[in-house]
C-alpha cells in the first residue's frame, strides 16, 4: 500500500493515491480518482471520479477537479481556479460522458482563472490570474484577459524567449540566432524618389526558389496564426507593412523575432516549429515557399513535432 498523508479532517474514498502525495483538510476525494506521487491537495478541494492527476501536481485551496479532467505531471492549479465540464449544464441533466479537458506537464493556472470544457492548456503554458480561457491555450504560451488570448510565449524555464527586432545595423552584426538553421537576414532598400524598392533572388537573399507564396493581411491583432511545423518545405517571411511577432521553436531553443520592415526576411526550414502573433492592423505579411501546398507536409500537433524531431536527431 501507497504511503501518503491524509489530513484528519479530509476524506478520501479512492485507494489510487501516490506515494508522498499529501491531502489538507476538507478535502474530498472520489473513490475512481487517480492522484499521483508527491502532489498537494490543499484545504477544500474536491476530485471526482473520471479524474487523472499526475506526479508533483500542486493543487491550491476551493478548487475542483470534475469528471473529465487530465491533469499532467508537474502542474500548479492556483487558488479558486475553476475547471467546466458541460457547456450547456441544466440542472439535473447527465451527460453520458463528459469532454475530455487536460492540462498538459508542467502548465500553470493562475487564481480564479475559468477553464472552458474540452481544452487542452499545452505544456509549460501559463493562464493568468481571472482569465477566461475559451479557446485551447498552445505550448508555453502566456494567456491572459476575457476572453483569454495570448500575450506572449515562454520558455521551458519560464524566461521570456528572446525578442529581436533587428531594427539598426549594430543589433543585426550582433545577434545571436539559436533556433537551429534559422536566419534573419536584412537587405536594405533601394531607395528613390519615386519610392523605395526591395529586392531578393536566389543566391542573394532568398534562400530557395519559391513554388508558392501567399500573402497575410487584416488580422485581427488578438488571432494567432502558423502554430505549425513543415516536414519538407522551406520558408522565407517578410512583413511588407506593419508588423508581426513571430516565435520559432527547434524543440531545445526558442527565440521570438518583430518583423517590422521589407528590409528583415526571416527563414524558417522544415521541421521548426512556427507562430505568428502581435500582428499590427496594417501587417500584411509576405510568405515565400519552396514546395507547392501538401496538406501531409504540415505537424499541427506539437507533441507529434517532438516526437518527429526526436527521430531526425537521432538519425534515426
């Protein structure tokens, strides 16, 4: 039998408790509950049945954990954080199963922060105290407000990525890119009073031979775009007008660039993550592409991009 402390003034029916785990008083656990090793169950939560908690899970006090939730290893709950599991509840109405709702491995959820049914909050994501999350929160990134949407990204150790505007020579000759294979490039305009010309061919600013572009305008400032990786094809971003942020993600680095001038282009080869955020209204952003559209070219699911970059790093 599992060693783990149980407040007198707790009740707990589920013998599916890990080792280390500690529940406070007035907490009440079900009996088909799974709780991990080494969590902490403060004062007056409750875990229903359909509930799976990882290890080294903090959960703070007037918070409950119902039918449906996931809760992986590593993830802090702040206080009075509330969690739903019926978009449409009626009063003494069951659904037969309720939506699936997981907090990926090492997230955190600020207090009073109000989690819609059926989301996934990505790993090392961070909720806001009170934000309203409506929407599926991506990877490490920062959402707060009502509704929730996303202010920035995070790294693995909680530190903002890097943020490059490259915007004067000094800090173009000095920048550092860590994203493997990533490179920001800047060709000056051409400039003449009939107005000012950029220019970039192959082998002089533009890394491939386009097969496709397209061109991103009229986002709204709060939508978030990309959150993908290519398999095969190569990219080459330019914001014509405005600017957007753009954070790109080799799995061991992660760096954020403003693209704010048709000076800077950005490349991205294949099998780097990819988001585009912070759009300013007046951005339209030019995409170049070595390979015609291929639906199966794309990783949408970043748990499928770590595990496919696994496999290119080992070779195997």
């Amino acid at each position: 039998m599992t060693e783990y402390f149980q407040h007198p003034q707790a009740l707990v029916e589920s013998r599916n408790i890990g080792s280390g785990t500690r529940i406070w008083a007035f907490a009440h656990v079900l009996s088909n509950a799974t709780i991990g090793a080494d969590c902490n169950l403060c004062d007056h939560t409750f875990v229903e049945n359909d509930v799976v908690i990882g290890d080294r899970v903090t959960v703070k006090c007037g918070v409950q954990i119902w039918d449906g939730l996931r809760i992986e290893d590593d993830v802090f709950i702040g206080p009075n954080a509330t969690f739903s599991n019926d978009r449409y509840p009626r009063s003494r109405q069951h659904l037969s199963k309720y939506p699936t709702t997981t907090v990926r491995r090492c997230a955190s959820i600020g207090a009073n922060a109000t989690i819609l049914p059926g989301l996934t909050i990505g790993q090392y994501a961070m909720v806001g105290a009170g934000a309203v999350v409506t929407h599926s929160v991506p990877p490490y990134a920062v959402v707060v407000g009502n509704p929730a949407r996303i202010v920035r990204y995070v790294s693995d150790t909680l530190a903002p990525p890097t943020v490059v505007s490259a915007d004067t020579e000094e800090q173009r000759r000095n920048l550092t890119v860590r994203v493997e294979g990533v490179t920001l490039d800047r060709i000056g305009l051409i400039k003449d009073l009939r107005g000012n010309l950029s220019v970039r061919q192959v082998g002089s600013g533009l890394p491939f031979l386009p097969q496709r572009y397209f061109v991103v305008v009229d986002v709204p400032s709060k939508e978030v775009r990309g959150e993908h990786a290519h398999r095969k094809c190569k990219q080459l971003l330019i914001c014509l007008h405005g600017s957007v942020s753009v954070v790109v993600d080799d799995t061991k680095n992660r760096q954020e660039f403003v693209l704010d001038s048709p000076e800077l282009g950005l490349y991205i080869p294949p099998m780097i993550w990819g988001i585009q955020y912070k759009y300013s209204s007046d951005a339209a952003l030019l995409v170049l592409a070595s390979e015609r559209y291929d639906a199966s070219d794309y990783i949408r699911d970043y748990d499928v991009f770590l595990r496919e970059r696994a496999v290119v790093s080992d070779g195997s």
